[in-house]
C-alpha cells in the first residue's frame, strides 16, 4: 500500500463562530469530484500567455480540441478509477474536457480514502453543514495527477450579490429605476439581439418562473428568449416562491439577459451552493458541447479569504480552459465595497478577483431622457451596499494592467500588488436600479449582479454582430482608451473613483459602440 500524503492548499480551518455539532452518518452516500491535473501544461501555459497578452493572432480552441490536447490524460483516469474501486467508490462520471471523475460512495468509504474526518458543523450565517478540518491525503502515486478534491464538505461557498431597493426607497421621488433596454440604450449598445449565441448563467439556488418570464417579456414588448435549466449535481430549478432569497438573483439573471438579447439562447446552469457545486457548474457550462455558451454571466462569489487554495486554483484552470475557448466570463466583483464584506480590512471578491474573467463592479446613474447625467461609484452607505474593488492576494497583476495603481479615499496611489479589480463597471444601486419581476412580484433589484448579465448580454450582441466570439476581451478592454464612460467621483471605502483606470469602477461603464469596435 503506498503511504498516503496531504493535497498542498487543501487545508481547511475552522471559521470563527462554527461548533461541531455531531458527527456525520458513516453510511451516507455523498458525492466528490476530484479533478486531474492538464496535459501538456507547459504547451497550455504557452498558449495562454499569448491569449493574456491580447495576441490578435491566437484562434479560440475548439471544445474538442482543447479536450484533447489539454485534458486529463486518458492513464490518469484509470489511475483514479482503480483508486475508487480500491476503496469501494462508484465512478459516476469522468469528463477528460473538464479533468473531472465524479464519485460516490458512502461517508466512511470517503473517510478513509483520503484520510479526512467529517463532521456536522453549525454557523450562525452559513447554518448546518459537512465539514472537515485538516487537509486532504491522496496516495503518493496520484498525489502528482490530483489538482483537488472537492465535495467532501458542501458548506455554502458564495453568496449572490443582489440587492433589493428599500420600500420606503421608493417613496424618494428622485430616484429613478430602469429597465434593461432603458440601460443598453443610455449606454450606447450596438443594434442586435444576440441571435445565434448562447449566454450561460450560473446559479447557486433557487429558480425561475415561466410564468413571470412570460409576463415581463411581454410587458416589455420583447419576445420571450429560449430559457432551459441545465442540472448540476443534484441541482435543478427550484423556486422558493421568496423573491427576497436565490429565486431573486436566478430571475434577475435571466430578466436583463432576455431583456437585451432576447435572440440569444439562455442556459442556466443550477448547482448546490458549495465550493464543489459552483466550480462544477462553471465547469459544466464552459465545456458544454450541446448548448455551446459563448458567454457566462456568474453573479455569485465571495471573500478570496475563505477559499482554500486548491478550491480557488482548480476554479481558475476552468476559467482559463474558457479564456483558451473564447468563451467570455462576467463576474459580480460583490457589493460591500472595499473590506467585501468580512469586517476586516480590503478584500476582493473571487472569482471576480481571477485574472481570466470581467470583473464588473458598480455605478449609480442619473439620467435624463436619452442621456445620463450623472454617474458616480455605487456606494450606498454601510447598511446600503458599495461596489467590490481592491487588490488581489491571490492573484498576481496581469500583463494588462502593468503599471496600475489604485487611487485611494485618503487622496494616494497604491502601486497594484496583485490583480486589480474590477475591470468594468455599470448600474448596480438599487436606488438607480432594474425594474424586474420576481415570484409575481414588481420590484427594483440593484447589486454587481446586475452589472454581469448585463455585461455578458452586450457581449452577446457584440459576437453575434460579429459571427464570432470575442473570448478573453480583458487585454483589448485595457489596450483601447476611452471604450468605457469614465467614473471620476465617488469610493467603495478605502478606494477613490479617478481618471481611467480605478479600484471602484474599473475602466468604467459601457459605451456599448466603443466597445464593440475594440472588440
């Protein structure tokens, strides 16, 4: 018997504030995805340091292509199938594109597989969970194929980054909210509707009614996209019928994507909320050969902090897996402002925060008949939500933002020690926000949610247009100046609003021509 090592960043910590409160039934079945390591890395790594460096000359890979040359090799598959048979576990599914060999067995069979000990945890925010502390071990002749294993725990990994305006917010004359082709025209999109393309969103709960599609697309006098629910381990569309909870970010998503492209096909990915789920999901829709998204809009995410470091590099190889496909991913960058919500200090919001999506932060929007007016960096107060933004600790700068540096409240700059984010910005205030239906319900959603779909929706247009994908578009963003409206005033806490670049709102917001022709 080989003698068994731990997996390097799959250490898990207790959080403040969680108890052990039992310990977990030997004979539950649950399951895991362990995920390979990629064929000819160093060839991969070539190829993405020409993609990152905005190489005109570089073609997106085909879904087929990129499986076979950078998949998991066919030999360390078996590997792992002969790993689970000798320890009782039922291969469900292996997936070569994706580096993916689902298993299932019981808690034990787990247990002692990768020498982890599970145990039922209580947290006043997360509520009840499996969870383990301590890393995982894997058999000294796998330890070199396996980039992670992930499922052992299902804690809810990510929160959404919607928000609801305040009723009595409504009751301020002043304040305006709009729908999704009010947006796309006060920013300037190109004609279109995204016929021919596919749009993927992620989500991590909750569900859609047809029903309130049916009635909000009509309301609009837009026809009603193609929407289909894609499960994802044991995900599936489930509305909870609280337009306060997922049902509300699921249903914002698919609203504003519709709204604008309504010509394109939308396929929303459902998944459990745990780290395992969401990269799944993202894994799922990017290697899609059936529905071929050629843009993802993911709207969920949380503190780089409380991912370990196996979780957070096995997400980021699947979105780079994207990047080399020429598929475009726009993520929330979160919406409590520079500390992203932990209390303690700056942090960013991953996987915003990977250098291989549009990060998409938020603005409040003034506007006046055809025009905005104003436009400033979404910060609401303490209690009313502000753009994520800041400097990554995981991630180191890339080639297109060298020589960046961040502006701060305090008047400073902040050479970028790490990856810059957001990229991008748009409407995100509640107060300024999207009129939407949800569960029935009327009601004005805003959030850095809303600054994805709405992201991914003008992308969508853009490779329609163009019959072809944009793919990774962060390097041309960058490259081209004066593609977005310039946000100059406002912070997000520690970070200041500032001329071209910034840690609040990025480039800026959409002027939808401009970026079309950069792109």
């Amino acid at each position: 018997m080989s003698t068994k090592h731990p997996l390097p960043g799959s250490e898990r910590k207790l959080e403040q504030g969680t108890q052990v409160v039992g310990q977990c039934d030997p004979a539950e079945r649950i399951e895991v995805f362990v995920m390979l390591r990629r064929q000819q890395q160093a060839q991969f790594d070539a190829l993405m340091s020409r993609i990152e460096a905005g190489d005109p000359s570089v073609k997106p890979l085909s879904r087929e292509a990129l499986a076979k040359d950078y998949g998991a090799a066919p030999a360390d598959i078996a590997k792992i199938k002969a790993f689970a048979a000798a320890h009782g576990l039922t291969v469900v599914r292996e997936d070569a594109a994706a580096r993916s060999v689902l298993l299932s067995g019981t808690v034990a069979q787990f247990q002692s597989a990768f020498e982890v000990k599970l145990q039922q945890f209580q947290h006043h925010m997360a509520g009840s969970f499996r969870g383990r502390t301590g890393p995982v071990s894997v058999p000294d002749d796998l330890r070199d194929l396996i980039e992670a294993v992930l499922g052992l725990d299902n804690r809810p990994q990510a929160r959404p980054h919607f928000r609801i305006r305040p009723p009595f917010e409504a009751a301020r004359a002043h304040q305006a909210s709009f729908t999704p082709p009010q947006l796309a025209a006060l920013y300037n999109f190109p004609q279109g509707d995204g016929a021919g393309q596919c749009v993927g969103i992620i989500e991590l709960g909750g569900g859609y009614n047809t029903a309130d599609l049916r009635s909000y697309f009509g309301a609009l006098g837009v026809s009603m996209p193609s929407v289909k629910s894609v499960g994802v381990d044991q995900g599936g569309n489930k509305p909870s019928g609280d337009p306060n909870g997922p049902d509300g970010e699921v249903t914002l998503d698919i609203e504003i994507v519709g709204a604008i492209a309504p010509g394109a096909s939308i396929a929303v990915y459902f998944t459990q909320n745990s780290d395992a789920g969401f990269i799944d999901a993202v894994s799922r829709a990017v290697h899609d050969t059936a529905n071929k998204p050629s843009v993802i809009s993911i709207s969920w995410g949380a503190p780089e902090s409380v991912w370990t470091a196996q979780s957070m590099q096995a997400f980021n190889s699947v979105l780079q897996s994207a990047a080399a496909l020429g598929v475009t991913i726009c993520a929330a960058s979160g919406d409590s402002g520079s500390s992203d919500g932990t209390g303690s200090g700056d942090q960013v919001d991953f996987p915003a925060s990977s250098p291989y999506v549009l990060a998409c932060g938020g603005t409040s929007v003034t506007a006046s008949g055809s025009s905005i007016t104003r436009e400033v960096v979404w910060n609401d107060g303490a209690q009313g939500g502000a753009s994520g933004g800041g400097i990554s600790a995981a991630f180191p700068v890339p080639t297109w933002q060298k020589g960046l540096s961040a502006a701060t409240s305090g008047g400073g700059q902040k050479a970028l020690s790490g990856r810059g984010v957001p990229d991008v910005a748009g409407d995100a205030s509640p107060l300024t926000g999207y009129s939407v239906l949800i569960d029935g319900t009327q009601t004005v959603i805003g959030g850095t949610s809303a600054v994805a779909p709405l992201w991914a929706a003008l992308i969508a247009r853009i490779n329609a247009a163009k019959g072809q994908p944009a793919g990774f578009v962060n390097p041309k963003l960058y490259q081209r100046a004066g593609v977005c409206n310039d946000i100059t005033q406002g912070n997000n806490g520690s970070f200041a609003a500032a001329k071209g670049w910034d840690a609040c709102t990025g480039l800026g917001s959409p002027n939808g021509q401009k970026v079309a022709a950069a792109l």
